[in-house]
C-alpha cells in the first residue's frame, strides 16, 4: 500500500515568497491551520526559501517540504542547477517533475522528466509528476493521449515500486494561473484514465497512488473538486499564496482514499 494514501493538497509557490516572506507566510498559515491526520500537506518554495520553510515548519511535522525541480544530472558543471542529492541534504521529501511551465517555457522534454523521476528516487524523494494538455490540444479531442503519453514517458524508468509510491498531478495547461478552473467531471474524467494507466503498470496498487488536479484552485472551488471521483487532493500555484486562503483550502473536506 502507498504511503500517500490520503489526500494531498500540495503548494506550489512557483518564483514567489523569498525566505522572510516564507517565514511570515507560515507565521500566518500556522496560525491557521491545525494540524489534521486524514490529510498531507505539502510545500514546495522555492530552492531559494527551502532553509527558512523547513526552519520555520519544524515545530510542525505534519507539514512537508518539497522543491519545484532538479536537475536530471547528479552533480557537476551545471551552473545555476540544483540536484536531487541537494533536494533531499535540505530536508524535502517531494518533487514536481515536468510541471507544465517547466514543460512549455523552458522546453522540458518527456525524456527529461523521466530522467528527473529516476534522480528523484534515485535520492529517497517522492516525484509528483505533473500532465496536461493545451487548450489546442483539449480542442482536438487529444486530451487522453497527451496526458497518458506523458504518464507513459515520465515513469518509462522508473520499476513498479517506485511508481507505487509516486503521486501524478493532472493541470490543464489551459486551467494553470487563467483563472479557468476544469470541472469536477472534467477533472474526473482524465483521472480515470490515469487510474486506469497505472493500474495496467502496477495492478491494483495504482489505487494507492495520489492523482491530483491542478489548474485556477481556490478556497471556492477546492471542496468540489476533491469531492470528484477519483481526484485525491489538489496542486494549487496562485491561491496558496495567501497563508488565509491556504488555510481554507487545507481545511476542505476530504475523503479517504479507498
Ligand atoms: C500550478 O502552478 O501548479 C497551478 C496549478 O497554478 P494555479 O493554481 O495558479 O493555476
């Protein structure tokens, strides 16, 4: 059984929040949100913030740390990159991998993902990877095979054991910071076909496996969403950085995963 069972809701601070307005985000979050045993809460700073969140989150375990990326090298001549070694010395225990802007901005390439899920485990750290297709994409009726294409190639390296214990975000490229948010149906809809992906990889332990929805989450929304079927938790860039609005997202009502 997965170690992720229960529903994630995980906060993705993309280049925002420096270490002072990290620690007095989590003065606030803190403040705020008690901590609660059906649930994982994750942060993911930046690189930059991770020494001040897991200073600041110490007092609180039931918090988690993660970084938005590694390189898919181990160490080296990489100016300006970080490893997963160095991901896991600074206290996190997740990674996004191929989150759509590292994808569409800075070309991210499947096979990169793949490289950065192996790095990632590789150094005892949990990968979340992240799929989505375009609104071109959506149009053409290419959602399904866009996002199990990228399933498919993001865990290509990976054994069964490690796909068990990852966690796989679904963001709609067309939902991510537009304020557009899928529906509940929507949402449920491309995470059946990820279920269903992952139980033809590792049978009946894709059910273990954390499948989030990302795309324009807010503390309006975020209770539907997590009631649709087969939507575990939530990845949630602009409103999770307000330490209020945050706090009532990680206050929604959740299930437990069966
Ligand atoms: C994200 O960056 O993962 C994301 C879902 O962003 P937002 O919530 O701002 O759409």
């Amino acid at each position: 059984m997965s170690s992720h069972r229960r529903p994630v809701l995980a906060a993705n601070w993309k280049m925002n929040l420096g270490p002072a307005e990290a620690e007095s985000f989590l003065d606030g979050f803190v403040a705020r949100y008690e901590p609660r045993d059906d649930r994982t809460v994750i942060l993911f700073p930046s690189a930059l913030a991770v020494a001040a969140v897991r200073q600041a989150i110490q007092p609180r375990p039931d918090l988690r740390l993660g970084v938005q990326n590694v390189s898919t090298e181990q160490k080296g001549a990489f100016t300006g990159e970080n490893s997963a070694a160095m991901a896991a010395g600074a206290g996190a225990s997740f990674v996004l991998v191929g989150h759509s802007e590292r994808r569409h901005i800075f070309g991210e390439t499947d096979v990169q993902a793949a490289q950065k899920c192996v790095r990632v485990v590789e150094n005892g750290l949990v990968p979340v990877l992240c799929v989505g297709e375009t609104i071109e994409q959506r149009e053409r009726g290419e959602t399904g095979e866009v996002v199990l294409h990228q399933l498919r190639a993001g865990v290509s390296m990976l054994n069964h054991e490690a796909i068990r214990e990852m966690i796989v975000a679904y963001e709609p490229v067309w939902a991510i910071g537009t304020g557009r948010t899928a529906t509940p149906q929507d949402a449920s809809d491309v995470h059946l076909v990820l279920r269903a992906a992952l139980a033809g990889l590792v049978g009946e332990n894709a059910r273990g496996i954390p499948l989030l929805y990302g795309g324009s989450v807010n503390a309006k929304n975020a209770s539907s969403l997590l009631a649709a079927a087969e939507v575990d938790g939530l990845l949630v860039g602009g409103a999770s950085l307000d330490p209020v609005q945050w706090a009532e997202i990680c206050s929604s009502s959740v299930q437990r995963i069966t």
